[in-house]
C-alpha cells in the first residue's frame, strides 16, 4: 500500500486520472488482454484529444 500512497512525478493527480488509473489496472481482469489493451488505446486517444483543447494555441505572427 506504500506504493500506492506515494506518486512523485505524476503529472496530474487528480481525481479523474486516479480512477483512470484504477479502471484500466481492474480491466484485465474483467476484458482480458486484448479487451484491456484497447480500452488503453482508446483511453489515451481521448486523453489525447482533451489535452489538446485545453493547450492554449499560439497567436499568429501576420
């Protein structure tokens, strides 16, 4: 339980990637392999589409 109380260097540790976290380390059990490695594909592809609305785009130069 040590391991799990001390997250230095995680990024967000917040609420929602908490239990993220928790749903995919449970997900082999209840997908299997295959059903857990696409629920991570697709969990990081909608990590990756909200990080990239919430970075602020840069000005243009012209």
């Amino acid at each position: 339980m040590a391991g799990a109380v001390e997250r230095k260097g995680k990024k967000d540790d917040n609420g929602i990637g908490t239990a993220i976290d928790f749903v995919l380390s449970n997900a082999r059990l209840v997908l299997g392999v295959g059903g857990a490695a696409m629920l991570g594909i697709a969990t990081l592809a909608v990590k990756r589409m909200y990080d990239g609305r919430s970075v602020p785009q840069p000005a243009p130069l012209a």
